[in-house]
C-alpha cells in the first residue's frame, strides 16, 4: 500500500503524545533552541511523487545524516581498497562518539557511520578535493533539486567550540598514522557538513538514489553504481543508528540514517525514501518520536527488507 498524506497525518497524530519522553541534544548548544514540539515526515516514492505531513517543509540541522552523503562521495574518488583499509564495515555497538574501540583497534574506526569513521571519511575528503565544502554543497543542492540549501554557520560555530572530543578522536586517528591532514581544517568541514539545513522533503529527495540503485531524481546518470548503493544500504541497516541499530532493524526493518538534530532518513530499496524530523532523541541519540513514526509507517504500508 501506498502511503497517503490522511496516513501520514494520522501517524503523526498517534506519536505525537510522545513528545516529552526524549531530550533535545544540548551538546552543542545551538541545536538545544530547537523547539521539541517539531514533528515532520515526507516520502519521496522513485518516480519523484513526494506525500508530506507536519513540519516536512521546516530546515533543521541534518547533523549525522550527512555522513551517508561524504561516503559516498568518498566511494567516488577512492578505490574500494583504499577506502576500506582506513574504516571498518563493522556495527560499533558503541556511542557515535565513543574513543574506547579506536584505541584498541589502532586507529582503525569501526564503520563510516560513527563520528571517528566520518572525521577519517573528511580527511580522504579533504586530500582529494580543492574545495570540499562547496563540492558537498553542490552535490546536496543537485540532489534535492533545492538551491537554497545552506550550512547553519552558527550551528558549525557551536560545534567547532565545542570540538574537543572529536578532536581528540581526529589526533588519537592521527598518532596511529590514519589521518593525514592538519586535524582542525578537516574538522572544520565535517562540522560543515553536519551543519547542512535540509528539511524533510529536501532528504527525502537527497537520498532517492539510495532507493533507485545509485541514480538519483532529476539526474540523467546514476552518482553510484548498483554494487555500491547495495553497499551502502547494507552498511546502514547495520550500522546507521549506533548502538541502537539492532533496535532499528527489529522495530523499522529498512536501512536507515539519524542525525542529533532529530532527522532520521530511511530507505526502502526500489520503491521510496522517507524522512522524519523530531528534535527529541533516545539514549542512543536517535529520534525518539522519529522511530516511532517510522515502525509506524512501516506496519501500515506493509514494508520492511526483512
Ligand atoms: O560530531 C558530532 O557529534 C555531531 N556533529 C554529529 C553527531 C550525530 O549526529 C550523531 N547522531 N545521532
């Protein structure tokens, strides 16, 4: 079954009383202002046909989800050895910013997904593009078939003064010889990319190739092959929700893709791509109400890749 915009709404309106039982992410201090009250849904079905409810039109602060944009313009400069002798393709089961596994595990982090592998992932950025910024814009803006789109500067600002963790897992990659570029420019673009405004329609447009074997609307050629969209759907649904991926899997069943800004992307392979929005995150800094919507949407329609 398709879903309808009467179903999106009704959906909204049963998680919505949910709101209250997560936390907004005060680490960085500018995504704390974010009103919890925020609840947004589209899905964007392959042939370009997108459904919306709530704040789906609404830009917050895409965060992590940008990570599955770097890999794969990562998967477009490097060979796939090159690329997988530096990160893992392993589920943590740690916190996205934990240092515990990297330091027993030489400086090789654990998946892409996790902050250590997506700061490794903006180094290899970093060294084979002049200006990796304004190539992340541009490909995010092509993608979404939005121009607008823009970096939150006061949200990378806020993360930049708030670096020291992600600094450290940048030196400690470092003293085992797997980063190889001066650590704050690099951070400076990862937090950049983490602070992309997006809403949901404009991710739900974004990651359709993810659904359509690499070929994303509006484009005439696909930006990944088959084989690798294959790839990077598999490493989502094992690893794009942390130490909360098991969890993901059992009660959504798509691979999928969160950010500490409330966004959760989700994938269902040659047919839609759906993304909510709701500031308040579990424990494992995963939208609360998000999920929810989600294992919601999937009993309804009847879709899962299980
Ligand atoms: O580096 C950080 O901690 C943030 N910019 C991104 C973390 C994040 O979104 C984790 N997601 N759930």
């Amino acid at each position: 079954m398709k879903p309808t915009e009467t179903l999106l709404n009704g959906i909204l309106d049963e998680v919505r009383p949910l709101i209250g039982q997560g936390k907004v992410a005060n680490y960085i201090p500018a995504l704390a202002e974010v009103p919890a009250s925020k609840l947004g849904i589209a899905v964007c079905y392959n042939d370009g046909e997108i459904i919306q409810a709530g704040d789906s039109q609404e830009s917050f602060s895409i965060q992590s989800i940008s990570k599955v944009l770097s890999l794969t313009l990562a998967m477009a400069l490097y060979e796939p050895d090159e690329l997988w002798a530096r990160v893992g393709k392993e589920p943590s089961g740690q916190a996205f910013n934990s240092m515990i596994q990297l330091e027993l595990e030489n400086g090789i982090p654990r998946n892409p997904f996790i902050n250590p592998g997506a700061i490794v992932i903006s180094d290899m950025l970093y060294s084979r593009l002049c200006a990796p910024q304004y190539r992340m814009l541009e490909l995010v803006r092509e993608l979404s078939c939005n121009p607008q789109i823009v970096y939150d500067k006061i949200v990378a600002n806020s993360e930049m003064q708030h670096s020291d963790r992600n600094a450290s897992i940048a030196y400690l990659m470092r003293s085992f010889g797997n980063f190889n570029n001066e650590v704050m420019p690099v951070l400076n673009n990862y937090f950049s990319y983490c602070a992309l405004k997006m809403s949901c329609v404009d991710l739900a447009r974004t990651f359709s190739y993810l659904a359509n074997k690499g070929q994303p609307l509006g484009a005439k050629t696909p930006i990944i092959s088959q084989t690798q969209s294959k790839h990077i759907n598999a490493l989502l649904a094992t690893c794009g929700l942390y130490d909360g991926a098991g969890e993901f899997a059992y009660r959504v069943g798509m691979p999928g893709k969160s950010g500490v800004g409330g966004g959760i992307v989700a994938i269902v392979p040659g047919e839609m791509t759906i993304a909510v929005w709701s500031p308040e995150l579990d424990q494992s800094g995963n939208s609360l109400v998000g999920t929810a919507a989600l294992e919601k949407l999937s009993a309804r329609i009847g879709r899962s890749i299980f």
